[in-house]
C-alpha cells in the first residue's frame, strides 16, 4: 500500500544518470545554448515521489511540532510566542519545492497523456493548499508560480481571497476525479509512494479532503452559493462509486476513505543518505542525548488514566529512577519546578490542584494513592512520565536523559517497553532500566515512521461532525456506532505501524481496544456531555503525528474545552499563522498591515468562534 521513497529516489538517480549519458554522447546534437547535462524537465513519475517526500518532511518537522504546540500536546510553541521568521522555513520549503513540482505536472500540456499522475497532481495541490489556507488564510495561489514565466514573469504574486481559493480546490478536485476515471495504458505504479498508482483511492482522497472542506466551511455556508451542503455531503455519504473507475475495479464502494487500510499516510524509510527520516526521529533519538521537545503531561496523564491502549505506541519512558523533589539538587531537574500553577508537575508526585496519583488510583491504574505508598513497580512505571505543563517556559535543565520521548508511532522510534497487560500496575512490571534513546538505531529502529496526511479515523470524526450539526446529514451508521468504529481503527493502526518500525512493538489486545472505545462511546452518549466536545476530545488523542485537524476543529468549534490553560502564554491563542519575514520584505503585494495572528481580526473565514483566553 504505502512504498518507501528509497526506492523511486534510486530510480529517480538511475534514470538521471542515463539522460546525462544519452545527452553528452550526442555527437549530432550542436545546440551550445543547452546544457545537455542539465535536463530542464522530467517526468512525473520522479517528481511526485520527491515532492511527496518533500512536503511531507516539513509538514511534519517544526511545522507540526508547533501546531501541536498550540493544542497543549508538546512544547513546542505553546506560549504562542511566534514572530514573523517562525514558519519563514516552512514557506520557502514548499512554495519553490513540492508546491511548484505539482503545478509544473498540472501546466504540462503533456500530463493528459497520463490523467492518474495529473489528478494526482491535483489532489496533491489541493491537500497541501487547503492546509496552508486554514492556517494562513490569503496566500499567493493564482500567481504563485509565474516567476520563471519567460512571457509575463511576476515575482510578486497576488495574495488571493481564501474564500476564491476553498472554490476553486473543489473544481480542482473535481478535475482530479475526471482524471482518474480516464482510461490509460500506462501503469501509474512507479510515481505514487502513498496508493501505488491505485486509481480508486485517490479518487476517494478526492471526495474526502471535498468532505472535510464542506464540514470545515459548514458555518459560513452562504459564502459558497453554489454549493447544496446537503446534498453534496449526502451523495458523498450515501452514494457509491460506479462499478469501475477508468478501466480499475471498484472493491470497497464507498466515495470517501473507510478503512485504515485506505490511510493516506507517507511512509519515511530511515534512509540516511538522502535523510529520509522521520523528522520527529531525527530531533529526538540522533544527537548525545535525546533532544525532542518536551511532551504534554496532560496528553500523557490522561492517556495512561483513561488506560489508552495507544499509550506504548505514542510515548517512550527513558527513566524507571524516580527524582526525589526534597533533594534541592534534583528538584531544580524536575519540570514546572519553580513555576506556579502547575496541575501535573512531575507527574509522579502531581503537583498542584490536580490529585495525580489520587486519579490513577481511582481509575485503577495503581494500587496506591501517595508517593511514599507507591511500589517499586509502580514508582518505576510512573518516573519515566517526565515532560512539562502547558506554557512551562522555564528553562531546560540537562535532562535529555530523563525527558518521555516520541514513541514508535508515528515517528519510529522505540515501542514503550515493560507496559502492563492487565491492571492496576503490579510487580509483573518490572522496573527495569531504560536506556535513554539517543542511538536509536543501536536499538533497532530507523525513524521509518509515517506522516498520517488523512486517517479513516478523522474522516469519521468529520461525518460524526456533519451528522450533529448539520440537519438533513444522513448516513447509515449511527454517530455513536461511527465514533466507536474510529477509535478501533485508529487503534489498530497504530499498533500496525508501530509493529512495523520495531520488531520488539507487541499488538494491541482487542480486548482492551474494545473495552477503551466502548468507554468513549458511553461517554459520547452521556447527557451530561456535550457530543462535539467528547467528539473532539478523542479527536485530539488521535491526531498525534498530524494536529492540524484537531487545530482546524478546536478554531471551528471550541472543542474540546478540557485543554489545560497555558501557564505563561505571551501571545494570544493563534487564530492563524503570521507571514514569513521573506515574503514580507520580497513579495511587493504581501500585506504590510495585515491583523496581528492572535487577534480577532485574523481569524480565518470559516472561523465564527474567534477563540481567546
């Protein structure tokens, strides 16, 4: 399903070499303005492996890490504290890069001679460009990529309405679905590292990522006159794809992702030359000592309370030695020592108003309730949970050693080890010494870890939405019956990735799954709870390696409402993402005086919550 970009890189290079040979062995060719060495196009079975390979490395660097910053799941960023150079990498990455590779394939009047590389192309063009708009809102689009156009060159694109950019994505997709549906010879295998050419599936990404457009807009519906909400949601829903798509049978019928085997995920392969890593393994587990940002105390309080059976999978313990906080020699190593109002602290002794120990007690993850009453089983469990409150912006003592690492999925680091099979934690887990993950590879993993661009999961959160809020909605399964589903998906393919980057990673137990997402479905049922509020909360745990989503859904709906509050923000929460100094100081039409990104006044146009402290 998903093919490691070693392998097209290396055809890429084969097929490099080859040009270079043909052309500096032509004897007839005596054109002395071309550079025979220097091919100015190739074709898009090289390109859409590396642009893939491309946009998805810095989508899922800094980029993310700061997005999921500003949802309190690490530290990146969570103090808002962001200035005109915060994303100035994240831009020139991808508007010179794999955002112009995909429009070159789209203007070549020879791309509709291959019509599955041109939609997907397209696809490509519109996931990557629905991100930058409900992230940034008025961007360079139209004339975005007319620099090097010999007739009418324009450095200085236009920064167009994101209202004009969200219509024309859906007649971009709409071309794409043509173009899949149109019959072709040619194999599409080589060129396509996500679906292997598989013409079906990305015609669904096509009716999704439309699916996720109309829910994300579902507010301002008047701005797209032309579009009947619930009648396009409707026949994405309920009406099934034809028996063939350009000459491909059609298995599953559905017109949008259903399965976690249908996941739009990019998979890294733990090449080192070029590094195609993933970015969360190389910041985490290459240098001396491991230098990934901190993680959430909440994310992982909650998660290990609420008995996740994704907890192994998500998060790596480094330690099984717990600090003593009466030492003032370790107290200064300890998180959120000096900072007041912390909920989590080090979350082994739960400092401040939250009663750590007292919750997982009640929850029966432990036995006892107080620090100088824990096991050695269970204070060895608990001492590696060492990350940091929301907006902690204390500074960082030397304790790379200590800190709770990324996990197996998504970035492929190393499964949790000594995690308990039944409850609450018990000699049977064996406190033994973790070794700290800066040689990540000695421990038999590569950073082969995925970038989840559209999960199956989140397309069900997506229908749940539509069905709670939009009348007239309709599907098959019911909103609860549908949660549950995407909790066990999604559960099952975490585990399946993270079987995959460490052969030491054990499978779920389908007991446990059920039973957890079984919980959440009572939950969403509950009338003391708000649906959408439980809805995005499960949302939130499951947009771990891609938070854009769970962003996009908290600026939508203020959900979910449980986040901790940061405890020294700078900024605003950001209701958008300020320009990149470059282009305000190159691009002559980048607005000089647009709204600072945290005030109301950037909020995006689908955007009716305005969120704020």
């Amino acid at each position: 399903m998903k093919k490691p970009i070693k392998s097209f890189v290396g055809r890429a290079s084969m097929v490099m070499m080859l040009i270079v040979v043909m052309t500096s062995c032509d004897l007839f060719k005596l054109d002395i303005n071309t550079d025979p060495r220097s091919p100015s196009t190739a074709s898009p079975d090289l390109i859409l492996p590396n642009a893939i390979a491309s946009a998805s490395t810095t989508f899922e660097g800094g980029f993310n890490r700061n997005i999921h910053g500003f949802m309190g799941m690490m530290t990146s960023a969570d103090d808002f504290n962001l200035t005109t150079s915060s994303f100035s990498g994240t831009w020139t990455a991808l508007y010179p890069g794999p955002l112009k590779d995909l429009e070159t394939i789209i203007r070549d009047p020879n791309s509709v001679n291959l019509p599955v590389y041109l939609g997907m192309a397209q696809t490509l063009k519109a996931y990557y460009f629905l991100n930058l708009v409900d992230l940034w809102g008025a961007i360079p689009y139209s004339e975005a990529f007319n620099g090097d156009n010999t007739a009418s060159p324009n450095i200085n694109p236009k920064y167009d309405d994101p209202v004009t950019i969200y219509a024309d994505l859906f007649n971009v997709l709409d071309a794409a679905i043509a173009n899949f549906n149109t019959p072709s010879g040619v194999s599409f295998a080589a060129g396509d590292p996500i679906f292997g050419g598989d013409r079906v599936r990305w015609t669904k990404v096509a009716y999704t990522l439309k699916l996720r457009m109309l829910v994300q807009t579902r507010l301002v519906q008047s701005k797209f006159p032309n579009i009947n909400y619930v009648n396009v949601i409707n026949d994405i829903l309920n009406n099934p794809l034809p028996a063939t798509i350009g000459g491909q049978t059609v298995s599953n019928t559905t017109k949008f992702l259903t399965t976690a085997s249908e996941n739009m995920e990019f998979r890294f392969n733990g090449a080192l030359t070029p590094d195609y890593r993933h970015p969360w393994f190389t910041s985490g587990y290459t240098a001396s000592t491991y230098g990934g940002t901190y993680l959430s105390h909440q994310l992982m309080f909650e998660m290990l309370e609420n008995k996740d059976p994704r907890w192994p999978y998500y998060f790596k313990r480094q330690t099984a030695t717990a600090l003593d906080l009466n030492d003032a020699t370790q107290r200064g190593t300890s998180p959120c020592s000096s900072i007041p109002g912390c909920q989590y602290g080090y979350i082994v002794y739960g400092n401040g108003g939250i009663d750590v120990l007292g919750r997982l007690k009640t929850a029966g993850v432990i036995a006892n309730s107080t620090f100088s009453t824990l096991t050695t089983a269970e204070k060895g469990f608990l001492s590696g949970l060492f990350g940091r409150d929301r907006a902690d912006n204390s500074g960082a003592p030397a304790d790379g050693s200590l800190r709770t690492a990324f996990g197996a999925y998504p970035g492929g680091g190393i499964y949790d080890d000594n995690y308990p099979t039944s409850w609450p934690i018990s000699g049977t887990v064996s406190p033994t010494t973790r070794k700290p993950v800066n040689n990540g590879t000695a421990a038999g993993v590569a950073g082969n870890g995925i970038f989840p661009m559209i999960t199956t999961s989140m397309v069900k959160f997506y229908i749940v939405e539509a069905l709670l809020t939009i009348p007239g909605v309709t599907y098959a399964t019911a909103p609860d019956a549908l949660f549950e589903t995407a909790i066990k998906d999604h559960i099952d393919r975490v585990s399946a990735v993270s079987l995959t980057v460490d052969s030491k990673a054990v499978a779920v137990s389908t007991s446990n799954r059920d039973a957890y997402a079984a919980t959440w479905r009572a939950a969403f049922n509950d009338p003391i709870n708000t649906k959408l509020d439980i809805l995005w909360k499960q949302g939130w745990y499951t947009s771990w390696g891609n938070a854009i989503d769970s962003y996009n859904a908290f600026r939508r709906t203020g959900f979910p409402a449980s986040l901790q509050k940061p405890l020294n923000r700078i900024r605003q929460f950001p209701l958008s993402l300020p320009l990149a100094i470059d282009e305000l100081t190159l691009n002559s039409s980048a607005p000089q005086n647009a709204p600072q990104f945290d005030t109301p006044e950037a909020a995006l146009f689908w955007d009716q919550l305005k969120f704020k402290f």
